[in-house]
C-alpha cells in the first residue's frame, strides 16, 4: 500500500527533462522554424542551438552537456547529400561514434544522445523528433549527472 | 546602340531561373529589379519536393538563393507587376509596368501572420495545385518572399477581421492598381511555363477519376509542406495506395495535344517521385510506362538504374490507350499494349506525366515585348544564340526559351546575366549606392553592456509568453543594461528607438528576442549598425517559432523557455566580438583553360565584360570538336563552320584576349582572387578566376570493326565525308549508343540520338531514296529536337529497337557488310547488308582530366568528368572559389548548350572580378596559433581544402601551425570539431560562444 502510495506521489510530480537540441541552420533549424509556422505543438522541454554546421559541434561540448546535467542532447543536422557545407553532417555521424564510446566511460546512456536529419520542409518531423526524444528521455529519467 | 547607358537590368519572372540572373547581376556590380506577377518570388521549384539526380530537398537549397534575393542591396524585388509597354533600345529601355494592389501595405506588414490564420474566407490554394484552402488573406508558402501578406479581392468578403487583428495597422483595402517606369539597360525574361491540362486527354479520366492526379499534384503529396504532410495517399478516400502508375508523355510528343515535342524532364520527373513516394510509404510499388526512356543529364542513367535495380520500379515501354475506373473501388485499370499483347492491370492511383507548355498568355507578352516565338510558342532563340531574342538587349533563359531541368536553367539564368551585362559593361557600379552608415564606436575592452529588446509580433508571442515578465527577467541577468518589449521589434519606430538605446544607455551589445535569425537577423544587424556598434555585436533569440507556436497551450512553460533563451543569448553575447568583413585583392582578368567553343565563347564574353583574359589550348588550332561539325538541327539553318570562322576571328581580333596556342597548364597556385599560373612555355600569369573548359573527345569504337573496315564509321566521320561530299550513301545502319550507356561507361552520351537524326536527315536531303535504318535503345530527342525525329520517321528512316540482351552484330560475308539484329516488333532476326555502318561513339572525358583536377584541386565526377560544385543549384561553380566550368568538359552536350554555360561561368566569374576588392564573410575559422600545436588533424576533413600545415621560426624553433586561406574557408566549422587542441575557432560560434548558451541552458532558475 505504502509503495502504491509513493509512485502515486512520482506520478504528480513528473519528470520535466531538459534537453538540448543543437541545430544546423541550414536545414534543421528551418526545420525547428518551419514547425513554428506551422504551429506544431511539441513538447517545452527543448532548448535549441544554432550551430552553422552540424559538423562544427566538437565532441567535448556535447559530454559538457550531458556530464554537466543535460538530460539528452539531440543533434540535427542536414540529410546526407543536402550538407550546406558538402560533408559536415556525415563528420558529425563519424563523431557520434565516437561519442557514444565516452558516454560508455561515463556511464552515461547511449540513448542520451542521438543524431537526426532534419531537412528544410520537415517541420512536421522535427516535431515529432522531438516528442519522440522527450518520451524517450523521460523514460530514461534524470541524468545521472543531474546536479539537483 | 544609344550612348546612354544604365547600369541596371530588368529580370522578369522570379523563379530559379530569375533568382540566379538577379543574384549575378547585382553580385557583379549591376542594379536589379526583379519583378514577379505572383505575390511572391521562388516558381515552380518552390513546389517541388525533392529534386532529382541527387533527391535533395527543393526547399532546402533553393532557400538561401531565396533569402538572398529578397535581402540583396542591389536586388529590388517588384511583385505582383506586370510589363505593360517597353520603349526605347539596348543600353537604354524605358519600362511601363502595371502593378496590381497587394492591399497589404509592404512596409508595414511583418508577415507575422494573424490576418491570414483570422480570415473565415476558403479559397483555392493555388501553391498546392488546389488540393487545400487559405484564406482570402494569404501568403503564398510559409518562406515566401517578400515575406507580407496579400488580401486577394476576389476572394474577401470584406468582413474588417484582418483589419482589427493586425496590429501593425498594415491592411489597405482601398489600395490601388499602380503603374510606374524603370529605366534600365537590359532586360532577362525568365517568365517560366504553364503545365498542360491533363483534362484535355479524355481517356486519362483526369477530372473525372478522383484518383488519376498530376505530376505536379503528386509533388504535393509527397511534399511535407502539403496537403496530406507528406503521406501519399488518394484523394477518393484518403487510403495509402499499394500501386502506382506513372503514364508519361501526357500532352508531350502529341501532335493531338498541339505539343509535338519532348518536354525534356518527365521521365526523371517520374522516377523521382516514384522513388520518394516508395520511400514515404514501405511496400508502395511503381509502375511507369513511357515511350522512350529520356534520362540524358549528368548521372541520370545511373538514377535510372537504381530506380530498376535498387527501388525495384517497374517499366514498361508503351503509350497507355486508357485509363477505366472500377467504380466500387475507385481503383482504374490501365489498359496497354506489352510485346504485342493487349493487358489490362489495375492500380490505387495514376499519375500523369504533365509536359511543359509557353507561359500563359505568351503571345501578349511577346507582342508588347517585341519578340519572336517559335512554332510552339516558346521563345524563339538559335544555336549559337541560346541566350539572346529577336530583340537586342532582351535575353531569355529558362523554360522560356524550351523546357529544361534545373541545373540547365541555372547555367543559363547565369549566362543570361552575363549577355545582360556585357552590353552595359561600362556603367557597372554606378547605380549601386552603398548604404552610409555612422562611424563605428571601439568597445574594446569595456565591459558588455547588453541592450534586450523583446518582441510582442503583435499577439504572436504575446498572445502566450507572458512578454513584461520576460522584460523584467531580462533585467536581472549579467550585463543587462536595458530590456524592454516592443509590440513589433521589426518595424520602423522601433528600430529607431533602439538606435536612440544603445546611445542613452551607451549599449555595446544587443539582443532582439522575436523569431527567426535566418530572416530577421539581417535587419537587425544593420540597425545595430546604424546604432554606432559593429553589426556582431548582435544576437537573437527565437522566442515565437520556438516558444509561443510551439507551445501555444502551455503559457506557463512557453514563459519559461522564453526566459531560458533569453539567458542563453545574453551569455553568448557576451563573449561576443565585433567582427570585420574580410577584404581580398582581386587580379581583375581571368584564365580560360581550352579554345574550343565553349573556351573561345568564354574568353569573349568576359572581354565584353572589360576584363583581361588569357585563353590557353594545347592544340595549333581553335575550334576543338566544332571543327568537326558541319551542320545543326535549327529552324535557322545556322552553318557551324562559318560561325567557327567568326568566332576564331572574334577571339583572334580582341585585344582583350591574350591568346596562348600549343601551350598547356604547368601549374596553378593561389585561390579565389589571386591566382599564379605557370604555362608550358614558362609564361607566367596573375588571374582572379580560372575557367576550365577542356572539352571532351569523341570515343574511338574497338567493336562494330571500326578500324578494320572503312565502311563502318562514326558519326563525326560520317557528318565530314557527307559535308565535304566524299560519300553519298544508299544504304546506311546507325548503331546508337556504342561506347555509352554499358558497363564499364554506364552515362548517356546526350548529344548522339540527335546526331543521328541529323546525319540521317543530311543523307536523305542528298539521296532520298537512301535506306537508312537507326538500332536504338532510346530515342533521347529531348525538347524541340523531337521534331526532327518525327521528320526523319516521315522521310522513311527506320527505327529499331535493341536492347541489352540483343546487340546488334556486325560481321562480313565475303566483301559485304552484315548487320544482324532481333526486330522486337517483327519478333524475327533479320540481317541487312548496308553499305555503311555508322556508330554514334560516347563523348569520352579528357584522359588527362585527373592532372588538372590535382592542380585546381577540383574533383571528378565518377565517369572523369570534372564535378560541379551542386548538380543542381551550382552547375558550373566548383566549390572551389573562384574555379568555374562549362562545355564538356561538365559532361557532353549541345551546342547550344555549351555556349550557355560558358556565358554562365562568365557571370559566375564576373561576381568575382566586378571589385578590386572582394569583402568575404567574417564568421569563417580563425587559427589560435598559441593552442595550435601543428597536429594537423584538421586539414584531411576540411572539405574545402582551405587549411594548410606551415612552419616558421619561433624564438629560434620551428613552430608548426596551420594557415587558413580566408578565401577559401567558409566557416563550417569541421576544423573546429576535429581539434583537440582549441587551436581553432568559428569566428561568431567559438567553442566558447557555444559552451556558454549551454551552460546557460543547463542553469536551473
């Protein structure tokens, strides 16, 4: 009964992650801009970067967010052959390998982090990416760097 | 020609095509005014999903183009405007042009939207082929440009709503019609094209079968941005359909129609979006059925090859006699004829394959421009003038002057500019006004001192993030200064007042929280900049598209995240720094690299543009392949060899033109601006842009006995002894593709069907009584050329199919030639002794390709020729800067061709040599030598090749570091990823910069 009681109590006060999405300009983050105009609602819990390139976002400042309390980062960048920049969004796929063997040293989940394409017109996926990113954050829980 | 000239140009049709000619045309120093009968710029290809050979998503590369149009200080973009009279001659037009009332008044309008989302009207939504509703207040597609509003008169109902909603006070309902001059020098038609009515060929059922759509519809359909949000489904009840039929040729290559000729672009038009639409919806299956299969471009066989291997789309070859509808399902049954056997099979849906017809109400508008048409009501142009009308100082590009693809439109939306701006060469730069602005404040070393200005838009933001508390949020956070909320910070009084703010309260930093950078940032770094500040010192934050649209139900939230970003931007935009505009020295000549046509072409247009330029051809002679082609497929009747003669005098006779015979390329050094070549005879050349126009060689047959019998020849040797009357033939069969279109060389080789057509067409004039068979595996008579195909089918030329399986043989009998061939139509295996047999041989790369793409560092594409910068939008720049391309050496292709893409690497190149001083963007990578340790792990994934590993000697040691050539770089950041040292830096988005807007973020409040 008193177990019942206390996920009753988990239950109000739900998990509200916070999630960095870092966004290339060119197609995701008129994308992100896209599914504003076309108001379509997605979860709050998101806080995009304008980055130019998927390409330029060193590794390390993507274990700076999830080792310094970021819930979940969400990469997007251009679909292959659609880079502004030729090629940055496929050194951006290269990297992610890389980076999900440090979150493995950290302990961190490798669902923490994931990698999309999102072009120009797809304001609807970009809105779904991100319902489908906060649920699956959510179902993770807190980071277990979570400073508070 | 008058003596008074004015530097500016008048481009007519805002499509792709009127973009890139306006883009050129103000980049090279020329003033603009791009009019659109629509309310907005963009086209065609604004409606379009995805574009073929590459799939790219239309509105993903198109946008910049888009973007950079509406924002150019050259460019002036007219809507909604109509010509109504032109007076005067090349040089000097003078322009009557009517303007219909927007009812939205321009300045005002923030395109923020609430008129249209309040408006009760439901009208036909033309942008989406009338497959949805908006309002009678409405804006054409969500990134339309200019970004305002239009009330359509026929539609309202003059209820006020939009009137009461916008807060900008920008409805105008008793605006008026407008009729006003421009003086400009010249004038570029890119005006575009209607699509056939699909109706007209009854049997399709198109209008009467709900499920029987057009091409252009099912774009539409697949598009993200339409109807159904990308899902494919069927208009009669919305399923998923399993199959598709795709029917081409739906008002082309119909004498019925009145199109007789090939639109040039449906068959690749269908595979893509029989590709895209299996992709969107696992387990559809496609089914096309065509005549000829026309995928002639760069890389389209290989397209076509994996649309048959990969996606598993099923072609058939024939014309579909009728499409039926089962009424209980709405399905229809497409009734055809396969191997000589009549099928039936059914389908969910059907799409017709629309061709290209002349713009609507073409013959006014060539009337009151004063310009020819051809037979179909397109313009009239010739082979060696692809670019120019029947009128002096009117160019014409696009679909306008026959139906193309995209990449064909683009290189000749370039040339046109050029041929637009070489008659007025003189007046370059001088109805440009450079903006004025305030001496710039130093803040170097002070302390930020950050101004937030936060937007209502009207209700947009307002209407749900509560805006005051955000202000009042501002205020707390590091190095505010001033925050304040502005019902639009984008209007005119509110720029004024932040000029006033950053004075008052002495600001070195701003931040404007509204919407999106990627259309307001321009504006308001300008105004930064009118404010005394480096335009740098500004950032945004998105507070609409990312707060109040997005979480429209969740003002609490919404509030929160606005606050969040706010903190983001402020902690970024304290780091920031003013930045400066790189200048670059520009040698102001060029270097053209090969003397056939498309060089020589080249070399002259950028001598009539007053540059200096160095034309280099390894061989004694100019003329390359055109020395070899004695006559065309024109109207006109143009003779190749008398206008070789002209040109090489033209070239020969220009004291512009620094000719350089029997020489070749040593080496190329330097970059966009600044280059140093070396010739083989040691000459030593200082240039700013290199065009490569090497040219391509006709293939050399090892099959057919070629070489070994002098009977069995190629075309090019065919067109020869036929010009020069050595031979007279009775009897003659052409093998089509020999060479091309086979493993080991899978590419088309574009121009042969045509020659074909055109040798056969020669013998025929000089013996018509000559038996001439043709072995096909595809007619590719693209456009206007399918008339000559039609000709040479009347005149008695025989036509037979081969396929893969079923090459034609050629052996001797005792003296005789013998070709031995599968009819499929006879379906018996006949064998023919001509007198002749002729091989249309592939057009081969240069084989020394591979040596000057090292020394541009330029690539090839996979068939060894040279690789363009984007198949789509850039079809003759190399990412390279400052390196452009055209002729064969892109890939082969017709004259017409040719010439239009040499103009189009003249325009392309003239963007650069209009200044002594080219200004690059800032926000590119900056070396931090002290970090940079010489590791050299950033130079292999530039993808630009800008940075190089140097040495120099530091207090008596080598230090190793890396140069990053400013021209080159474009600011990606790659670099910048791949250090592990901070020994590099994005100037604008440092390592720094961004690590702060996420600490920011990370910050719990």
């Amino acid at each position: 009964m008193e177990e019942g009681a206390a996920e009753g109590v988990t239950q109000e006060e739900e998990f509200e992650p916070l999630i960095l999405a870092i966004c290339c300009n060119w197609c995701s983050y008129t994308g992100a801009d896209l599914a504003g105009t076309s108001r379509l609602q997605y979860p709050h819990n998101i806080r995009i970067i304008r980055v130019m390139c998927s390409g330029m976002v060193h590794p390390n400042l993507v274990i700076d967010a999830l080792s310094k309390g970021a819930d979940g980062v969400l990469m997007c960048g251009c679909h292959p052959g659609d880079c502004h920049y030729l090629e940055g969004n496929l050194k951006a796929e290269k990297r992610a390998d890389a980076l999900f063997l440090m979150l493995e040293d950290l302990g961190i989940e490798p669902e923490r982090y994931r990698l999309e394409w999102v072009s120009a017109s797809e304001g609807q996926r970009f809105a779904e990416l991100m319902k489908d990113f906060t649920d699956t954050i959510k179902s993770l829980g807190p980071s277990p760097y979570k400073m508070y | 020609m008058s003596n008074d000239k004015v530097g500016a140009v008048l481009v007519v049709g805002g499509g792709i095509s009127g973009m890139q000619s306006s883009l050129d045309l103000a980049d090279a120093g020329f003033k603009v005014y791009l009019i659109d009968k629509l309310p907005s710029i963009g086209g065609v290809m604004s409606q379009l999903d995805k574009t073929f050979p590459t799939n790219d998503c239309a509105m993903c590369i198109m946008a910049p183009k888009l973007v950079g149009t509406g924002r150019h200080h050259n460019i002036e973009v007219i809507s909604n405007t109509e010509i109504e009279s032109i007076e005067g001659e090349a040089g000097n037009f003078n322009v009557n042009l009517v303007r219909r009332p927007r009812r939205i008044n321009e300045e005002k309008c923030t395109g923020c939207g609430v008129c249209g989302a309040k408006c009760p009207v439901e009208a036909i939504d033309e942008y989406n082929w009338g497959l949805t509703r908006r309002g009678a207040t409405f804006i054409r597609y969500p990134q339309s440009v200019p970004l305002k509003f239009m009330i359509d008169k026929e539609k309202c109902i003059g209820c006020g709503i939009c009137q009461e909603e916008c807060k900008a006070e920008a409805v105008e309902y008793d605006q008026e019609e407008q009729k006003f001059d421009l003086n400009v020098g010249s004038i570029v038609l890119s005006p575009g094209y209607s699509m056939f009515d699909p109706s007209l060929k009854t049997e399709y059922g198109y209008g009467r079968y709900k499920n029987v759509v057009s091409s252009m519809e099912f774009e539409r359909f697949l598009s993200a941005t339409g109807p159904f949000a990308g899902t494919v489904m069927r208009p009669s009840d919305g399923d998923i359909p399993e199959k598709v039929a795709f029917l081409q040729c739906v008002g082309s290559r119909d004498s019925q129609a009145g199109s007789e000729y090939c639109s040039s672009v449906c068959c690749m038009f269908a595979m893509k979006e029989a590709i895209i639409a299996q992709e969107h919806s696992e387990g559809l299956k496609s089914h096309i059925f065509f005549m000829d299969l026309r995928a002639f471009g760069k890389e389209f066989d290989d397209y076509y090859t994996r649309a048959q291997e990969e996606h598993k789309i099923k072609f058939t070859r024939c014309r579909v006699a009728e499409v039926r509808e089962v009424p209980e399902t709405n399905n229809l049954i497409i009734k055809y004829v396969e191997d000589g056997e009549v099928k039936e099979e059914e389908f969910n849906m059907v799409v017709l394959s629309t061709g290209f017809r002349p713009p609507e109400n073409v013959k006014e508008f060539a009337e009151t421009l004063g310009i020819d048409l051809n037979k179909y009501d397109f313009c009239s142009t010739g082979v060696f003038s692809p670019l120019e009308t029947s009128r002096e100082g009117v160019y014409v590009s696009g679909v306008f002057n026959g139906p193309k693809d995209i990449p064909d439109t683009v290189a000749q939306a370039s040339g046109a500019a050029a041929k637009a701006s070489s008659i007025i060469s003189s007046e370059r730069g001088k109805m440009i006004t450079p903006k004025e602005y305030p001496p710039e404040r130093d803040v170097l070393g002070e302390d930020p001192r950050i101004g937030v200005f936060i937007c209502h838009c009207g209700i947009n933001i307002g209407g749900v993030v509560n805006v005051p508390d955000v202000v009042e949020y501002a205020k707390t956070l590091p190095n505010v200064e001033h925050a304040e909320h502005n019902l639009y910070t984008c209007s005119e009084d509110t720029q004024k007042g932040i000029k006033e703010k950053i004075v008052e309260h002495n600001l070195n930093r701003v931040i404007v929280a509204s919407c999106t950078p990627r259309t307001h940032e321009p504006l308001f770094r300008s105004t930064t900049k009118e404010g005394g500040l480096n335009p740098y010192l500004f950032e945004m934050a998105n507070i609409r598209d990312q707060c109040s649209w997005v979480h429209m139900h969740d003002a609490d939230n919404a509030t929160k995240k606005a606050k969040d970003l706010v903190r983001m931007a402020v902690a970024k935009s304290r780091l920031l720094e003013p930045l400066y505009k790189l200048e670059l020295n520009v040698f102001q000549s060029g270097l053209v690299i090969g003397g056939g046509l498309s060089g020589m072409t080249a070399a002259l247009e950028m001598a009539k543009q007053g540059f200096e330029v160095h034309l280099v051809e390894r061989e004694k002679e100019l003329g390359g392949n055109l020395r070899n082609i004695y006559h065309v497929l024109s109207e006109k009747g143009e003779d190749p060899q008398k206008m070789l003669k002209e040109i090489i005098e033209k070239v020969k006779n220009d004291d512009k033109i620094k000719l350089h015979l029997e020489t070749t390329v040593k080496s190329i050094e330097g970059f966009m601006g600044s280059f140093t070549t070396e010739l083989s005879d040691d000459t030593k050349i200082e240039h700013g842009v290199v065009i490569v126009a090497t040219g391509g060689q006709e293939y050399k047959p090892t099959e057919y006995l070629y070489r070994e019998d002098s009977r069995v020849l190629t075309q090019m040797d065919l067109e020869g002894k036929l010009a020069k009357d050595e031979i007279k033939p009775n009897s003659v069969v052409m093998i089509q593709c020999v060479g091309s279109r086979i493993e080991e060389r899978p590419y088309c080789s574009r121009i042969c069907c045509a020659d074909a057509i055109k040798n056969a067409l020669k013998i025929k004039e000089k013996n018509p009584d000559a038996q001439i068979i043709v072995l096909y595996k595809d007619i590719r008579s693209y456009g206007f050329r399918e008339d000559y195909y039609r000709e040479a089918a009347d005149k008695g030329v025989r036509f037979i199919r081969y396929d893969d399986e079923n090459k034609p043989e050629v052996t001797k009998e005792g003296d005789d030639l013998v070709v031995s061939i599968n009819d499929p139509i006879l379906g018996e295996h006949i064998k023919i002794k001509p007198e002749y047999v002729v091989l249309s041989a592939a057009t081969l790369p240069q084989p020394d390709n591979e040596e000057l793409a090292k020394m541009l560092k330029i690539p090839l594409s996979k068939d060894k020729f040279f690789l363009e910068a984007h198949m789509k939008l850039r079809p003759v720049d190399f990412a390279t800067e400052g390196v452009f391309l055209c002729g064969l050496a892109h890939s082969p292709k017709f004259i017409d061709e040719s010439i239009s893409q040499a103009c189009g690497a003249v325009s392309r190149a003239c963007t650069i040599l209009s200044d002594e001083i080219m200004e690059l963007e800032p926000t590119i990578s900056e070396i931090i030598d002290e970090n940079c340790d010489g590791c050299a792990y950033c130079i292999d994934p530039c993808p630009f090749n800008a940075l190089t590993l140097i040495e120099y000697m530091r207090n008596g040691n080598v230090k190793k570091t890396v140069e990053r050539n400013e021209a080159a770089c474009k600011g990606c950041g790659v670099c910048m990823a791949t250090c592990p040292k901070r020994g590099v830096m994005v100037k604008g988005f440092t390592l720094d910069q961004i690590s702060a807007m996420i600490g920011a973020a990370l910050e719990v409040v």
